[in-house]
C-alpha cells in the first residue's frame, strides 16, 4: 500500500503542472464567450432598453456627464457584474449596439463595491 502511494507519488513528480500560470498564460476563448460588458456613451441613445429587458434588474440608468451630448449630461447603464447572469439580452436589445459583452474575464476584486462598474468605467 506505501510502495504503491509512493510510485504515484514519483510519477506525478515528473509531470507539468496542470493550470496556468495566469495572467501571463491564459485560457483560449471561445468566439461565444460572454464577459465584461463595454458601452459606447457617444453612441447610446439612453432608452433604457436594456435596464429594461435585463432579467436580474442588474443594469440601472443614472446620469452622467457627457462632453459629446448638447446638454452636457446624459442617462447612461450602470450595471453590477456581481448580480449579471450574462444572458447578453442587453447587448441583442441595444438598437444602436453601443452595449456589447467583451471577452474579457478578469473579475478578481477585493470590495464588492469594484463590481459596480459606471457607464465611465465601461469605455
């Protein structure tokens, strides 16, 4: 029973490590992968479509500051990673594709306050 547990022991030793050694390596992605989400604010119309179709209400329109727009200001998605399913009914709904999901996947964090991202954190 020892010899035996010792053998395995032996033979893993020569073997290459299984995982990665993120983020200098990373893992190939699927062209379907869904991640961040990335929005346009000079592109978006602000019409609520998507904090409406989302099913978790996870996006939530608040107004921000835009330079591009007449008024200076506008009423951008702030959406909360934390809660979002990645259904990606938001990106399909959006008429003028401004929201989209990236394939970015770095969701490490040390406050759960960082997975609130603004609409300025999402360009």
């Amino acid at each position: 029973m020892i010899i035996g547990s010792l053998v395995r022991v032996a033979s893993n030793i020569k073997r290459r490590p299984a995982t990665l050694e993120f983020p200098e390596n990373r893992e190939a992605i699927t062209d379907n992968y869904r991640g961040i989400h990335k929005l346009d604010m000079n592109t978006c119309i602000e019409c609520s479509a998507c904090a409406r179709i989302c099913p978790n209400q996870t996006i939530v329109m608040v107004e921000v500051d835009v330079p591009s727009k007449p008024s200076g200001k506008g009423i951008m998605p702030e959406i909360n990673l934390e809660r979002c399913l990645f259904c990606a009914l938001c990106e399909e709904v959006c008429p003028t594709k401004c929201l989209v999901l990236t394939k970015d996947y770095d969701f490490e964090k040390f406050d759960r306050r960082d997975f609130i991202k603004r609409p300025e954190d999402l360009e």
